[in-house]
C-alpha cells in the first residue's frame, strides 16, 4: 500500500535554496548592486508559508549559515537576519495566507525591512557601518518582486505535487 502522505519532490525546494544562493552572489554591475533583491529571504518566506511543517526557523538558520559563509562575513550574521525572517513569517502565517498578494507584498516590505535594520545594527557592532539607510532598497526590491516569486513558486508547487 502507498502512503499518499509521503513527501513529494522536496529535492525541488532545496533546489530552490541552491538558486537563491547561487543568485545571492551571482555578480552584478555596481550600481545595481545595491538594489539585489533578499533572493534566499524571499525564497525561505515562500517556503516556510507553503510548507510550515517542514519549512520554518531551523532551515532558515542553516541556510544563513551557508550565506554567511559564501559572503564571508562573520558566522551566524545571515543566519540570525533569516531566522528572525522566518520567525515573523511564521508569527503571521495565518493572516498572511488570508490577504492578498500586494498586502503580502507590503508585509514582506516590513518584515524584510526590521531585518535590514537588524543588520545594520549588526554592522555598526562590528564595525562596519555603513552611512546610509539605503540598505532598505534590497528590501523594497523583494517586496516588488513577491508577486511574480509567489505566483511562479504556487504554479511550480502544485505542478510538482510538492506536500
């Protein structure tokens, strides 16, 4: 007998992750440097929505590890900024899944932005400050993107049978 509860295609989500990190480093001119979009964050906020059960703080945590080890910062600086992600996600899980993709969009603005804030913070106590709050524009970028990541993700999940 087959269970129909058995997991389905969940190398596709850890698929995803991969590309999220690949895209986090991938190289861009300077000027659009600052404007890179949060790809692991937008990707780990889908993920942890869709599939809370398996999805949520401990991935998140693992993955920032691995961001943090690819852009060479300082070990657990990605991963507390992802976890707190994912934990705020989580806090608003049922009122995110009832709203709308453009007031979704504006959560993810606030969410993404408390978490640029937090590592900015974490900047300034390790001594790299930066001068500006331009910082928030990756957020901002996310936050534009939502829609077409949610949308394309959805159709993708259910093609896939992803449970």
């Amino acid at each position: 007998m087959v269970n129909s509860t058995r997991p389905r295609n969940g190398w596709f989500v850890w698929f995803t992750f991969v590309l999220g990190l690949l895209l986090s480093v991938s190289p861009l001119p300077q000027f659009m440097e600052i404007l890179r979009p949060l790809w692991l964050a937008l990707l780990v906020t889908f993920w942890t929505m869709a599939l809370p059960h398996k999805i949520g703080m401990t991935t998140a945590f693992v993955l920032g590890l691995a961001e943090d080890v690819l852009y060479g910062t300082y070990l657990g600086q990605n991963a507390m900024i992802l976890t707190l992600i994912s934990f705020l996600i989580l806090s608003l899980l049922q009122r995110m899944r009832t709203f709308h993709v453009w007031q979704q969009s504006l959560v993810i603005l606030v969410v993404f932005g408390l978490g640029q804030l937090a590592q900015l913070w974490l900047s300034a106590l390790t001594g790299n400050r930066q001068p500006t709050l331009a910082l928030l524009l990756p957020a901002l970028m996310s936050a534009l993107l939502w829609p077409w990541v949610s949308f394309a993700l959805r159709g993708l999940r259910r093609r896939l049978g992803i449970n």
